[in-house]
C-alpha cells in the first residue's frame, strides 16, 4: 500500500471592514441650519486594521468648543478620535451626535467600525442593523455587519449580510467571494461555487477566487473542472504554488501521472523546500514504475522532513519492487522505528509478499505483531 498525502486548502476570506464610499449622509431630521453641510469622507481602502486612519477635514475642534446642536461637529470630533485610536472616546461622540439626530446614518455606520475595533461584535452588529433601517441598500454596511456576525460565529446570518452586500452593490466581489468561503466552511460546495462564479464575473482576474473555486469542485469530484480553475488561477498568478500542487494532485487522481509530475517539477522550481511536493512527485513516479527516480523524490521529502515515517516505507515499497530486498528492509525498518504502527499496514500489505518468509521481515513485523 502506498500512502499518499493530499494536503488541499482553500484561501481565508478578506475580513478588511469597509469604509464609507459616498459623501457625508445627514439625516432626514438634519435641523433646518445644518442641512447645507458637505463635509466629505474619503474612503480609506487597504488597510490594516485596527492601525487604520481616515482623512479628515481641516476643522480641528476641541470637545469644549462643540456647540451641542452641532452634530456634524460631534460626528468629525468622533472620526478625529477614531484615527487617533481612541475608539471608546469615537463611540461617545457619536452617541452625542445620534443624541441630536437619531437618523444620521453615517455616524451609526462609523459607531459600528468602532465597536468592531473593540472586539464588541454584539453591539457592532446592532449599530449596523441601525444604519441598515437608515440605508436599507448601503452595501458597505451590509459587508462590514457580515464580518461582525462572522466574528460572533454566526456564520448563516453572515452568508445572508454578504449576499445582501453584493445585492446593494453590484461591483463588490468581495461580499461574493467571503460568502463562498463561509458556504465551503458549511460544506455547501455548489452554493460555494455559485458564489466564485458571481464574484468572478464581476472581478474575472481575481487569483484566489479561482483558486477556491478551484477546491471547491475538487471536493465535489469534479476533477477536469477543477483543474480548468487552477489554469485560471495560475494565468493572472503562474507562481502560485498552492495552484500548481492541488493542480498536480488532480491530475493524480485522474490518473494523469505525467502531467502531474509536470506539475509538481513547475512548484519545485518555484520551492525546491516543499517535502510534501517531493513526496507526492515520488508516488507519480512510481505509479508509472519509474521506481529509482521515485526514490530520488523520496529521499528529497526526507531530506526536508526527516521524521516522516510513511516516506522511509513508500522507499521500501520501491525497493522490493527493484528487488532490493536488504535496502527494503533497511527502509521499512526505519518507517517502523519512526511509527510502529507500519508494522500492521507492513504484515497483509502485498507488495511485500516476497518478503512475508523473510527471516528479518518475521522478525522485524511478524513477531512483534505476534507479542
């Protein structure tokens, strides 16, 4: 029996929170002499949270300076906060800012980013939902609640805030691809798909999104297919190397062993460090009866990780089968000295049949399944 490691993974989604893409919203209850304010918000995108900062106005108002009408003032009071980290002192402002105008939308959407920072996903979770009474198809909200809920582990109403998110805004592949991944995470791997493929028709050229798509019809049997989402991946990222190793997989389970080891030496060039690489090239080539370059491939996996035992008894499969009968035993010894346990997979495995009168091998495995 030869053993073989298939190590498939897919991607983690963006759990990055959206900021705010449009101008300032006030509210529909703004006061007559505020309603012709435009303070703007630029979006801050690509950051990393929480160390994030907004672009503010040039208004640089202290608390004691606020008049407590102004809740545009309290608002930009809040956002100075916030860039300065000062997420429990951003939350206070805007809490004075919906104490004037219940109905500013954007001031529950910042309130919930700052809850988020703080880890308080509950209350997050509700300012959104808040915002979303305000602006029922604001898709940043919808987003930034999914990854609340996400956080909390609710992981359907997650999927249901990603979908209403990519509804709102139909250039958002992210809400699509996130929900994929929490579908796959379920193991709902044709909704999962049905996700990539929204998310890809609005960003084709995404690496990731392919590459999951990728795992998920492997999951699902669908070899060929997967394969054609690896090509995919690997147009827009030819070094991705978890491509070019699930790819080589697939084609061995297709029983397309050539051109899984092509694949496998396009990895290798990229990472000649990967011992489950070397491994599994070593069990395609010996799968096409190529068993000294199969050893090759073999030791190169010990090489790098010396105490896989599976690796040490593949070599001893190899080797009987070149009729290296002292080097075999050498091998499977070591497999068993590294994990007893190949003693019960060595006894009624019959590659080793020639090996079963074998005064060693009884020594080695028989007598001490025997004891």
């Amino acid at each position: 029996m030869i053993h073989q490691s298939v190590s498939v993974e897919h991607l983690l989604g963006d759990m990055l929170k959206k900021f705010l893409l449009m101008p300032l919203s006030v509210g529909l209850l703004a006061l007559p002499q505020l309603q012709q304010s435009t303070v703007a918000v630029e979006a801050v995108t690509n950051c990393e949270l929480p160390a994030c900062t907004q672009v503010l106005g040039s208004k640089q108002s202290k608390e004691n300076e606020i008049p407590e009408t102004d809740f545009i003032a309290w608002f930009e009071q809040g956002l100075e906060y916030g860039a300065q980290g000062r997420y429990e002192d951003e939350i206070a402002s805007y809490d004075k800012a919906l104490a004037i105008n219940p109905e500013f939308h954007d001031a529950w959407f910042y309130r919930g980013l700052a809850l988020g920072f703080l880890n308080r996903y509950e209350d997050e979770v509700i300012s959104y939902d808040r915002a979303i009474t305000l602006q029922p198809n604001n898709g940043d909200t919808w987003f930034n609640r999914a990854v609340a809920l996400e956080n909390l582990g609710q992981i359907d109403a997650a999927i249901t805030s990603y979908e209403a998110a990519g509804e709102a805004n139909p250039e958002d592949a992210e809400a699509w691809y996130n929900r994929g991944i929490l579908l796959g995470g379920l193991g709902r791997f044709e909704e999962e798909i049905a996700s990539y493929d929204k998310s890809l028709s609005i960003d084709p050229t995404s690496t990731d999104t392919w590459y999951n798509r990728g795992v998920s019809l492997g999951d699902l049997g669908r070899l060929e297919e997967e394969i054609e989402s690896y090509d995919k991946a690997l147009e827009q990222d030819p070094e991705n190397q978890d491509a070019w190793y699930n790819r080589g997989v697939a084609f061995g389970l297709l029983g397309e062993f050539e051109k899984e080891i092509e694949s496998y030496d396009i990895l290798l060039a990229l990472n000649p460090e990967d011992a489950d690489t070397w491994y599994n090239r070593g069990i395609s080539l010996s799968d096409l009866g190529q068993e000294s370059e199969a050893i090759v491939s073999y030791r190169e996996a010990i090489r790098l990780d010396p105490q896989r035992d599976i690796v040490f008894y593949n070599i001893a499969v190899s080797q009987v089968r070149l009729g290296e009968i002292d080097a075999a035993l050498d091998s499977l010894e070591k497999a068993i000295e590294l994990n007893p346990a190949n003693r019960s997979f060595a006894e009624t495995d019959v590659e080793f049949t020639e090996l079963f009168d074998h005064p060693r091998f009884q020594e080695l495995v028989l007598q001490e399944v025997l004891s």
